[in-house]
C-alpha cells in the first residue's frame, strides 16, 4: 500500500468518526499529539489534504470523505477479525445496553434477554425501552430495535420481521354489539386507537382489493399496544394490535381477544435490529443479536 501504515489509516478512522482529534485520542487511548502526526504522516503519503482545521473543529474535504467511505469497513472488519480472535475462547463477559419499544421489548427481548444471560452468566444488560428514537452513538448503546423506517445510513439494520397490525376485539364485546363483516361497518362501532392515531381518525386499512380509509372512533386512546391490547380484551371496544403480539403471547393471554376481518391489516414498517457500523463489535453483542434473530424466526415473528 505505497509505504502506508495502517494504524494510521485507523486513526483517520476515529477522527472522522469521533469528529476531531480529543475524541480520537480518547478513545483510542493515545495523546492528542500521536493522533495529530499519524493524520499528517497518512496525508503525505497520499499526496492529499484530507481534513480541514481549525480551532474549533476538523471537517473532512472531499477527498478525505471519499477516502473514509472506502476505508472504514476495511478498518472495522480488522478491529472485529482481532477481537474475535482474543476472546474466542472466553466466556463472554462486559455489559450490553439494548434499546427498544416497550411493547417489542416485552413481546420479544424480554424472553431472549433472560435466556441469554442464564447461558452467559458474565453479561450483564441494560435494558431501555422507549417509543423515542435513541442516538445509538452519542448515547452508548450496542443495539437497537426499530420498528420504524431507517433513516441513518451510519447504522446497520437485520430484519426481524414486520409491525403490521391486526383488528381485535373481545368475545363479550363482539357478542354485545355484533360482529363487523365489512371494513364499513368499523364506522359504528367503538374504537381503541392508538395515541399517534387520535380518537376520531381515518384508517387505511390495506385488504384483498387494495387499500382503503376508513372512518372510525371511539373514546379511549393509548400510547402503549400492550395497553390497548388489555382494553380491547376487557371488552372497551375494536383495537389494532400488533400481530407480532400472537407469536409472542401465550394462548392464555391470547383468549381474550377475538381477531376481525382478518383480511384487512394496517401495514407497519419492518421491525429491524440495527447497531453502529465502522467500529469493534464485541462477541457477546454479536451473540446476543444471533440469538434475537433466531428467536424472531423459531417464533415466526411479525409474519
């Protein structure tokens, strides 16, 4: 590689990465000055001027923003290749922080966290489920569970399954106001919505010709699904439930709920594990979102 070093190449990475030189030196353990002269040592072999500085801050020129793009895999993929042969024969150990929504947190994570740390005794968790977005970087989280479209190119996504929702209601109610047989008749009906929905709202519910909207209301309204879900099974009215819940719920819990119009669902966005790319993933998160994986798929989840 004409003479270049790779450590070099390595701390060009967390400059950019960490978006100056104190953050760099910091987290790679090494004076501000040693991060300095491997960014001068790697610009002289190139032949190119690859951040701009000032006072205050570095910014990447466009030669050291194409040369980041091509070189941070190739620098991830060493540190992990490296890790993974230190601790191979280890017993995983060290604390993963994993953030998701409450209600895939309990439907899903709950079980895999427990039994991870039975086999992984070492590992310890912290857990915060959320309905907001988490900066997985500036917060210091491992993983993440998205059930929302992925904006940040940064972040490496696995598909878990889908968040389509699904029409419930309990067996008292349907037998004390009827049973709708057509998406219509949701109009007269008592709804359980969903907060971000509102109370008078239009559903578009997507079904065997299509996509149609339809007008429904009620007098409850929730921000949390496993909420609704206990609502909607005490008989308070028609509620859209996730139905991933059916393949993370017991039939016990289940019984109270009676799926309608079982044609007719709201599409949600793909439920997706992501984590922080272009750094050193330690191998108990990489087990751990194995395992989630696995999980999501023995249990056919959101499918």
């Amino acid at each position: 590689m004409n003479g270049i070093d790779l450590n070099d190449v390595s701390v060009f990475v967390h400059v950019a990465d960490g978006g100056g030189f104190t953050a760099a030196a910091k987290a790679l353990g090494v004076p501000k000055s040693t991060v300095s002269r491997a960014l001068v040592r790697l610009e002289h072999k190139l032949g190119v001027r690859l951040v701009q500085r000032t006072s205050r801050s570095v910014a990447l020129t466009d030669a050291g923003r194409t040369y980041y793009d091509r070189v941070r895999g190739a620098v991830a993929s060493v540190s992990d290749a490296s890790a993974d042969v230190v601790d191979m024969e280890a017993e995983p150990r060290g604390t993963i922080r994993i953030t998701a929504p409450a209600d895939v947190g309990q439907a899903l994570l709950a079980g895999v966290v427990a039994s991870f740390s039975a086999k992984y005794p070492k590992v310890l968790f912290e857990v915060s489920l959320v309905s907001r977005v988490v900066d997985l970087v500036a917060e210091g989280f491992d993983l993440a569970i998205r059930a929302s479209p992925l904006r940040d190119s940064s972040l490496v996504a696995r598909k878990l399954g889908d968040s389509s929702l699904g029409l419930f209601a309990s067996p008292e109610y349907l037998e004390r106001r009827g049973t709708p047989t057509t998406v219509d008749d949701l109009a007269t009906h008592d709804f359980v919505a969903f907060s971000s929905l509102g109370l008078g709202t239009t559903l578009p519910l997507t079904g065997p010709h299509g996509e149609v909207r339809v007008e429904v209301h009620g007098s409850i309204a929730a921000d949390d699904l496993f909420f609704i879900r206990r609502v909607v099974a005490a008989g308070a009215g028609i509620g859209l439930v996730p139905l991933y819940f059916s393949a993370c719920t017991s039939e016990e819990e289940l019984a109270g709920l009676r799926r309608i119009l079982p044609e007719w669902t709201l599409r949600g966005a793909g439920i997706s594990i992501v984590a922080p790319s272009a750094r050193q993933e330690p191998r108990r998160v990489k087990l751990f979102r194995e395992a989630l994986l696995a999980e999501a798929k023995r249990r056919d989840f959101g499918r």
